[in-house]
C-alpha cells in the first residue's frame, strides 16, 4: 500500500510540474494568490504535505527532515510575502534582486547538498532501493510559481513549441557535439563505444535496431528528468535574470560559467571530486544551451538540445559501461 501512495504521489508532482509550465497556468495561479497575499503560504504547506504524505507511508518520515524543509521553503515566502508581489511591468533593481535571491537560495541549497533532493528511498519488487529525486520536482514547481506566478517574471518555459524553434535547435546540436566530441576525445575525458545496456539488450535485437530504439528512449528520458529541470533553472532564471541586468552576450557567458561550476562536485569522465574537467565541459556545453535559449527564446529548445547532448555521452562515449 505505501508504494502506491509514493507512485501517487510521484504521478501528482509531475502532473503539477506540467501544469505549471504552462504560462497561462502559471499567470492564474499568480493571480488566486494575489488576490489574498497570505494565500502564498499555501506552497511551501501543500510541499510540506506531499513530503509528509509519501515519505510516511513507506516510514520515512523524519522530523529533522521536516523542519529543514519547512526552512527551505519558508524563508524565501517570507521574503515574497514581506516584499508583496510585483504590480507593475517594469523590473526594477529591487525585483531583480529579489528574484535573484529567491533562485540562488532554491538552487545553492541543492547544488551543496544542505537539502538532500531523494526525498525517499524505495524498493520496487526485487530490485535494488532507488532514490526518488521528488525535491527536485517539488523545488522547481516552487520556483516556477513563486517566480512565474507571484513576482510575474517569465521563465520562458511555455509547453509550446514554434517551427521557428527547430533550425537553431538542431544546429546548435550539430554545432555543439562536433565541439565535444573532438575536445573529449582528443584529450581523452571520454571513450566511443556503444553502452552495455544496449549491446545487451533483454530482446536480443540487433545492434541496427537497438541503437536507434536506445536513442529514442534516452532522449525523452533525460529531456524528462534532467534536461527540463536544469534547463528551467540555469536558462530560464539565471540567465534570463542576468540578461536583465547584464545583456545577453555576457549574461551567455556568466551563466555558463555557473553552469559548469555546479558541475565540479560530481564524479564523471573518470575524476574525482572537485572534477574540474568536467566543469570545462560542462561549462561549454552550457555555453551551446544557452545559446539556443538565446536564440529561441525558449527552455523546451534548449533542453532538448540538453537532452540529446547527455544521451550521446550516456550512450556512446562512457567506453561501453
């Protein structure tokens, strides 16, 4: 029965991430909790509840887990509901600053692992426990609300997709793969060779065949789960709010910079922590990301192209792991 509830819940979190992303719903749920600004209390409580909800039905609840999340996302609707949300259309220094502050907090509180994003860890029949990364879901939705809806800043997230969007997607995907491709192989940081999972396939197809089908499933996989997030936060907040400040060439590199440094505490390419060569690629990678964001407009380009760059490494350059 607890794992059901958790599935629930888990199906619940992506249903309101979807919603969410959606302008229109975005602007509707602004304007409900403009209309009483304590109603902004309501997100981190309906948070804390579907913690509370999922993590108890599989006895993982945990009062200091708790409170530091009733922390995480208590200070910043403080923050919005002492500075009221934003009536006019102008963005000034003050409204930068406070989304500024708001994003940085969701996000640095992540990226140095105060908060842990597995929310639980469970078993699903005879395979081994899996963390569920629900506080990801839960802090973006957070983000995409408290920004989008109370402070009316656009993330540039919109579900919907132009045919104008295409050319510069592909390209930059074309452009961007040649340009990792030959850096990491010429220096060694990654190794051709098609993932075990694949050569291995529980049907046994052909490689022909499995390659491909391989592709098909990875992309919307990683678009789902790493690439929208990601995208959400690096392109759609941080440097969508440099580009305010900054313009967009500069805000481009800076926040590819952020990029790649949030990079330097994880193990990959065959280094340990702090990983400064994966910082370099990542960091070149972001600049590609970014540039279709530019270019676009649009998180949904530019992370697809996110998706497809980390399906070609995850696939195809890991020495067949």
């Amino acid at each position: 029965m607890g794992i059901v509830v958790v599935i629930i819940g888990a199906v619940i979190l992506a249903v309101t991430l979807i919603a969410v992303m959606k302008k229109s719903t975005r602007e509707g749920v602004g304007a409900w909790l403009v209309e009483k600004p304590l109603r902004i209390w309501w997100l981190p409580c309906l948070l804390l509840m579907h913690y509370s909800m999922v993590s108890a039905a599989v006895n993982q609840w945990g009062f200091n887990f708790f409170a530091l999340l009733a922390v995480y996302f208590g200070l910043p609707t403080l923050l919005l509901y002492l500075t009221g949300p934003k009536s006019g259309d102008t963005l000034t220094g003050r409204d930068l600053a406070i989304n500024f502050a708001v994003v940085l907090w969701i996000w640095l509180l992540i990226e140095l692992k105060i908060v842990n994003t597995n929310w639980l860890r469970v078993q699903f029949g005879s395979a081994k426990p899996t963390a569920l990364p629900l506080g990801v879901y839960g802090a973006i939705i957070y983000a995409l609300v408290a920004l989008s809806g109370w402070r009316r800043f656009d993330l540039k997230c919109d579900l919907s997709v132009k045919k104008s969007d295409v050319l510069p997607t592909v390209a930059t995907f074309g452009v961007l793969s040649i340009t990792l491709l030959l850096i990491t192989l010429s220096t060694g940081l990654t190794t051709p060779g098609i993932a075990k999972v694949v050569r291995l396939n529980p049907l046994g197809v052909p490689l022909i065949v499995a390659v491909p089908i391989a592709v098909l499933i990875a992309v919307p996989m990683i678009f789902v789960s790493i690439g929208v997030v990601e995208e959400i936060l690096f392109r759609g907040a941080i440097q969508n709010l440099l580009w305010r400040r900054l313009g967009p060439i500069c805000a481009l590199v800076v926040a590819s910079i952020v990029f790649g440094l949030a990079h330097v505490n994880k193990s990959a390419l065959g280094f340990d922590v702090p990983n400064w060569p994966y910082a370099g690629v990542a960091a070149i990678a972001g600049f590609g990301y970014g540039f279709v964001f530019w270019k676009t407009n649009s998180v949904i380009a530019s992370a697809t192209v996110h998706a497809m760059v980390d399906a070609m490494w995850v696939l195809f350059l890991r020495g067949g792991k």
